[in-house]
C-alpha cells in the first residue's frame, strides 16, 4: 500500500498542475451476499443497510472522523435553545433521480415513514420525535423531550430522503409492497443518492447507473459521481470472489480473507486496502448464577470472567486469525474509531499469573468444563477455539466446542443457552448508543444476551440518553465503560478493518468505518 | 401394461410420498434451534418484536394448523411466500429451476461422456496398464472433495491459464456451455467415477458372455459387437447407478452453485435454511423430490427400452 501511495503522489507531482479528471466507465464489484431490498427504512441486513447511501441522500452526513455531522440535503441546521426542537434548512434545487424537485413534504413522508413503529425495525431509534412539518424550504422537527443523537441520526441511513410522489404512484396496497414494488421496478425517481438501481437479478447481480442530478460536486466542478456506474456480482465464495479478480473479471472484491491479505499486498496488479472499521469480535459470557440446565455457573463469578481475559493472550489470536490485520480492543463497549470510546489499552494485557490467582481466588476447579459455541464452517472460529483451548487449559479450564449456525447461535444467545459463544458487531450508527445499549444495557437485550444486570451502568445509560452536553455525555460512558470492563461480560478480543482487494484501475472507493459502500468518488481507468 | 398406464400408476404412486416427504421436511425444518423471526428480525430485535413477526408469519397457530395450511395450499400449487426473498416461493422457484436443471443435465451428460470410452478402453486392455492409470486416478477423482476439485479447476483452468471464466453463467445456450462447464466438470468427475467402475465391469462381464463369444465366433466385426451387444448389455446397470446418482448430483449443486457463484436451486436451499426460511425451504424439498423421482420414471421407462425381459409392471 505504500508503494501505492507513493506512486501516485509521484504521479499527481509529475502531471501538475492540472490534471484532468478521470470519468466515465463501470466499475465491476464482487459482492460476499446480494442485496434483497434496498430501501431506507427496510434495509435490515448489512448487504442492504451498506448500500442504502448510494441510491438515497440523508439531511446531513457524517463527517470523516464520524464525531461530527456536516450538510446534507440540509444545507444548515438549527437546534433550540431547550434542546426540544430542530430546523433545517433545505438546500435548493435537489432533484431526484428521475429530474423530479426534492421538497419539505418529501422530508416529512420519509421521516414519518422512518419513524413508525410499524413500518421499519428501526424507528426506536427515532423515539424522541415528536412530529416533523415543513414551511417552504424550512423543516422543524419537534422532540418530546432533547436527543443527543438525534443529529447523528440524520445521518443515518434509515432517514434518508425518498421521493413521496414516486411512492404515491407505486402500486401496492401497503407501504411494503409499494416499496418493493418500486424496488422491483427498477425506477429512477425514488431516491436522489448519487446512483439509481438499473439493473437487478435476485442472487446473481445489481447495476447502479449515475444520477445525472446529483448535486454534490467532483474535483472539477462538474457533479458526482465520476463513475457510469457500478456493476455488482454475488459471489460468496471468498476463493472464487479473489481469483474472479485475480483473473480480471472484476475490478474489487470485498471481504477478502484475513488469511489472503499478505499474498494479495504482494500481487503487483492488486491494490489491498484495510478501511479502519468499527467492527469488533468479542465473545458474549454466560454471567447467570445457573445455566440454562440448571447447573452452576462457573462464569457468573467475575473473577472468573477477569480470569479469562487475562488469560487470553489477544496479540497470538490476532496473529492466527487475522494474520496480523488487527488490534485488541482499547474500549470494553466499542471500536476505537467510535465516538467516546475510552482508550483504556491495554484492556486486560495478556497475564498468566493474575489469571492464575484470580481463578484460585474464585476456587474454580481444575478440568472444569467450559463449552465455547462457534460458527460452523467458519475457519476463524475453528482457530479463536483451537487457540483458547490450549490458552485456557493452565488455568484447569477444559474448553470444548459446540458448532452451530447462524439462526442457532441468535436462538442460544436469545435463551442463554451457552456459556461463551462468538460473535461480532458493527456500528450502524454514528453514535456510542447503539452498541452501548446493546452490549450493556439490560432491557434492551439482556446486555447482549449474558444476563449481566448492572443498576449503576443502566441508570447512567438512560441519563446518557438525555444528556445535551457533549462533555457530561462524554463522562457517563466514560464511567460506563470503566463498570463494564471490570465486570467483564465479554471476552475481549479485538477490532478488525474491512478488508477489500481492488485493481490497479480502481480509485476513490471507500468502505466507512460503519461499513457503508462508498461509491461517490470512485474511479477506474481501463 | 402399456407405458402409459405405467406412467399413470407411478405418478399415482408418487401421491403418498409426497405426503411423506411433506411430513418430514414440515417437522425437520422445526426441530431446527431458531426459526424464521429470529433470523429475519436479526439478533437485535427485542423479544416483542420477535413474537411479532411469529404471529404475522402464522408461527404461533397450533402445529396442526400450520400442517394443513401447507398440505392445502401446496395442493391447490401455493407453496407460500418466501420469507427471505419476499415473494412468491413458487416464483423465486421457477426463476431459479431452470440454471440447475441445466447444470445437472450437462454434469450428466459430461459424465457419461467422460466414463463411457474411458470404461470401454478399461475393460478391453483389463489388467494391463491402461486399464490400471484410469482407475488409479478416478480412484483419486472419488477421494476429493468436490469443492476442492472445483477450486483447483478454478484456480489453474480459468485464473491462470484464463481458458474459462471463473464467474457468471452466460445469457445464450452457447455461452451457458462454456460458462457452466467448470461447475458442471467439479461436478460430473465424481459421478463419472462411480459410473466409469460399473460400467468398466459390466462390459467385463458381457464380454465374457457366451453371447458375445459366439458373435465373435460368427465373425461379426468387433465395432458391432461393442456397440450392439456389449454396449446394450453393459448399459442396463449403469442406466440403474446414473439415476440413483441423480440425487447425488443435485445435493452436489448445493456446493459447486456456491463456489462458482451460479444462482440456482442449490445455493438458494443454503440460504433458505440459513434464514429458516420455512416455506422456501419446503418448496424446494418439494422441487427436488419430484425431479427425482421424475428422474427414477424415465430410468424405469428406459431401462425396459434396454432390456425387453424387464416388465413394465
């Protein structure tokens, strides 16, 4: 990657002072799983959650760093005085897709839809609003009560703009199937994303065609974005979707095997790219006095739980699993790269002898039995087990495995029948509340299915929830995180970047650290 | 009896094992930990929220019920909405046939082209080291994983030496050829093995025949015995072993659909049992399981082609 680098910064010098920018072409893209429905509120998986940002615009955007929100569709923003309601001014002259004029009764129709309960999975996340109106080019949205993340939130895919005309003129008795109506349909005019959806073939493969609308600008001066389009190929198989690019039938595959990444860093026709992320891998733990089967627990002790952790040598998990692609995580709640995250690195460094004492201390006995539930057919579980069995086998653990699927482990986790199992987490929004409220919050999901009931940390949640004040926010997680990594619910195990292989002929793409698909800017000269 | 009551009696038979296979994928599909509103819903959602989905998607009515809604509706040809791809299951269905059946008639026919002259050069040189080199590697061909073959097809045949390509699956019936054809070799190595050993020892046997010797005695040229006699004879076993390996080849589209990224039946069976997609995995059990005993028909019917001593009965 440095090499890369360093070449175009060599060639941007040589052709100085203008050069002309690349345009125009289709950029072939190997997708790990296809998208079903792509439509803000019933984006519900990441396939179509990630791809959400290319066909629709939201009212303001993250910024780089994601600690801040810039202009949108709104090109400024108001909140008031008693936090309990915002205006945002519109920018002028949007247009969909379809040439159609974006208005305030467009906005209003897209956060009503965005925030009923009974159309998106997503509208808790909207709670705090009241109602949304709209004068002219002026929108109010009046809250029940001041929403810290309401801002991020209007960042954030689920409220993006659709088109209401398009949704009127779609046929269907329900909002549903109106959506997938217009989905199926293939129609430009629903949203005012830099790409439209032109092409769609259930499992197989989707187009996006430029929005000749699109109102951001490129570097020169004419609009967004530089490509014709982007030509999406499902291939799930990480092997087949590497060597598809290997031979040239694609210019980017995601998803690329830990395992892969050094031998594609030396391939001369391959740009290998880690986009930092806010994905952690960390394994949920059993903290309930008694399994599910009625036994003791072992795991409901917290010095227990300590024990493991400092048992668990993270930077050899991370040199197995993700051949080096990796960092412990600093933050017991969330990644590095998410807003508040305390930097508390190193979290539980690697120590026998305090593991040691603390499982003497807790009188565990040696050759105590311990399952650990993976993922079937996933070589990374199959490693993280192989490693923490013999990790864990000096302090008298006996780890054995339980391999399931999906569906299986979400149904364990659900019932807390398990007593450690995998799993994985990326932020969908740019705010520490989410994977908060997930990882530690009790009435959401029983702190991530453990069972692990903290008042203290659950009353600081929910004040965190309604705090204005950036800096007292900041201070409740903050405390937040210090409670959780001494209780330690968790394994603790790492953060990894999203790793995607591009040709040479490829610029300008990204991958957000949310994980979004970024297609805006990108480039590919053939 | 005349084929066609023949064919009348079979497909009446077929009645009560459909009931039987509708029985046991209805109960299989829900002795699986998870169900569909766990998946669909994703881990996050709330217990509510979950109970839900159950109601909307009719989960929670009495197993009975649920039972006779699906027997009913598949009986009147509705086999439901599928859950994961939010439309019909007959419609994802019908999209999704025709690229497997493709994929499995060309493994056929790849397969019966690759052991027929292979198991004939077998027999006529028996012992000697023809005969020994193609059962050694078809041996080899038998002991490896078949997505192992199909990424070692990909990675020298289309990524290096770029005579295939390693993607997509073509728009006309030429281009379906050389687009399926990897996927349908990964296939067909392994069932052209089986078919190349049953086939190697049937004409052994018939060739030892006293038929075959007396032909021979008659001074009948070598080309029409093989053909006429040998051939026929040895056909009638193998015929028996390519149908029964029917199955095989299907459950071998779940893999090689995968690896090779190809959008048929196969792949979309992972993801249906993935996301416990109850009614699409059912209507595709129900897909299956009339192909193949479509299948098992035409073999009966043109096993009694091959063989006038068998009746049709």
């Amino acid at each position: 990657m440095l090499k890369t680098v360093l070449g175009m910064t060599i060639a941007a010098t040589l052709s100085m002072p203008a050069m002309a920018q690349e345009r125009g072409g289709t950029l072939n893209f190997a997708r790990y799983d296809g998208s079903r429905l792509i439509d803000p509120i019933y984006a519900d998986r990441n396939p179509d959650i990630w791809m959400v940002g290319s066909l629709f615009d939201t009212l303001l955007r993250g910024s780089a760093d994601g600690n801040s929100v810039e202009p949108g569709l709104a090109e400024s923003h108001a909140v008031s005085e008693d936090g309990k309601s915002v205006t945002l001014t519109l920018r002028e002259g949007v247009l969909f897709a379809d040439g159609s004029p974006m208005s305030g009764a467009d906005v209003v129709f897209s956060l009503d839809r965005a925030r009923n309960p009974d159309l998106s999975p997503w509208a808790g996340l909207l709670g705090s609003i009241d109602s949304v109106s709209a004068d002219g080019n002026s929108v109010t949205i009046a809250l029940s009560a001041p929403d810290p993340t309401l801002l991020s939130m209007l960042a954030t895919f689920n409220t993006a703009i659709v088109s209401k005309a398009a949704f009127d003129a779609a046929a269907g008795a329900t909002d549903q199937d109106k959506s997938a109506g217009i989905f199926a349909a293939k129609s430009a005019g629903v949203g005012s994303g830099p790409f439209y959806l032109c092409g769609f073939e259930q499992g197989a493969s989707m187009d996006f065609c430029a929005n000749e609308n699109y109102w951001r600008m490129g570097a020169d001066g004419k609009a967004l974005p530089y490509l014709d389009g982007v030509h999406f190929e499902i291939v799930p198989d990480d092997a087949t979707r590497i060597l598809r690019l290997q031979a040239g039938e694609v210019d980017a595959a995601e998803f690329i095997p830990f395992s892969r990444v050094a031998e594609l860093e030396a391939d001369p026709n391959i740009k290998m790219q880690l986009y930092p992320s806010t994905r952690i891998i960390y394994s949920p733990i059993n903290t309930r006095e008694a399994r599910a089967d009625g036994s003791p627990n072992p795991l409901a002790d917290a010095r227990v739980r300590q024990a493991l952790n400092y048992g668990t040598n993270k930077d050899a998990l991370i040199g197995v699993v993700l051949h080096g692609a990796g960092q412990p995580m600093s933050s017991p709640l969330m990644a590095k790269a998410t807003q508040y995250a305390a930097d508390m690195d190193p979290l539980y460094a690697y120590d026998m002898d305090k593991a040691k004492a603390l499982m003497s201390e807790a009188g565990v006995q040696p050759g105590t039995e311990v399952t650990l539930t993976t993922l079937a057919g996933s070589a990374d579980d199959a490693t993280i087990f192989a490693a923490l069995q013999q990790m864990w086998a000096p302090l008298g653990i006996n780890l054995v495995v339980e391999q399931v699927d999906g569906a299986t482990r979400g149904a364990k986790n659900r019932s807390g029948e398990f007593d450690i199992h995998t799993y994985g987490w990326v932020n969908d929004v740019n705010d520490p509340s989410q994977v908060v409220g997930w990882l530690g919050y009790t009435p959401t999901a029983k702190a991530v299915g453990t069972g692990w009931e903290n008042p203290e940390f659950n009353s600081l949640f929910e004040e965190a929830a309604k705090e204005m004040d950036p800096e007292a926010r900041k201070a409740k997680f903050a405390r937040m995180q210090e409670v959780y990594a001494e209780a330690a619910p968790l394994l603790f195990m790492y953060e990894t970047p999203f790793a995607v292989a591009v040709g040479n002929a490829v610029d300008g793409y990204v991958q957000t650290p949310l994980g979004n698909n970024i297609f805006d800017e990108a480039t590919v000269s053939r | 009896m005349s084929s066609l009551t023949y064919i009348f009696k079979r497909l009446f038979l077929m009645i009560p094992t459909f009931f039987l296979v509708m029985v046991i994928i209805f109960l299989l599909v829900r002795m699986l930990p998870g169900d569909p509103a766990i998946a669909m819903a994703g881990d996050r959602a709330s217990d509510a929220d979950i109970q839900a989905i159950r109601e909307r998607l009719g989960l929670t009515q009495p197993m009975v019920v649920q039972f006779w809604l699906f027997l009913s509706n598949t009986v009147q040809g509705d086999l439901g909405r599928s859950i994961l791809m939010r439309s019909d299951v007959t419609t994802v269905i019908v999209d999704r046939l025709p690229i497997t059946v493709f994929l499995t008639v060309y493994s056929v026919v790849l397969s019966l082209l690759i052991a027929g002259p292979l198991a004939f050069v077998a027999a006529l040189n028996r012992g000697r080291w023809p005969d020994a080199v193609i059962r050694t590697v078809f041996q080899v061909g038998l002991s490896m994983p078949v997505f192992y073959i199909g990424l070692v097809l990909l990675t020298f045949l289309a990524a290096q030496l770029r005579l295939f390509p390693v993607g997509g699956y073509g728009d006309t019936f030429g281009e379906r050829l050389y687009h399926l054809f990897l996927p349908s070799v990964t296939v067909a190595l392994y069932t052209s093995a089986i078919i190349m050993r049953n086939l190697r020892s049937a004409i052994i046997e018939v060739l030892d025949a006293e038929y075959v010797q007396f032909a021979r005695a008659k001074g009948l040229p070598a080309r029409l015995i093989l053909g006429r006699h040998v051939l026929r004879n040895a056909l009638i076993s193998t015929v028996t072993l390519l149908g029964l390996s029917i199955g095989n080849l299907m459950s071998g589209t779940l893999v090689t659909e995968t690896v090779f990224a190809v959008p048929g039946m196969g792949r979309l069976m992972l993801e249906a049992i993935f996301a416990r997609d109850y009614p699409l995995i059912q209507g595709l059990t129900l897909t299956f399981a009339l192909l193949v005993s479509l299948v098992f028909l035409m073999t009966d019917l043109f096993q009694s082609r091959l063989d006038p001593r068998m009746r049709l009965q």
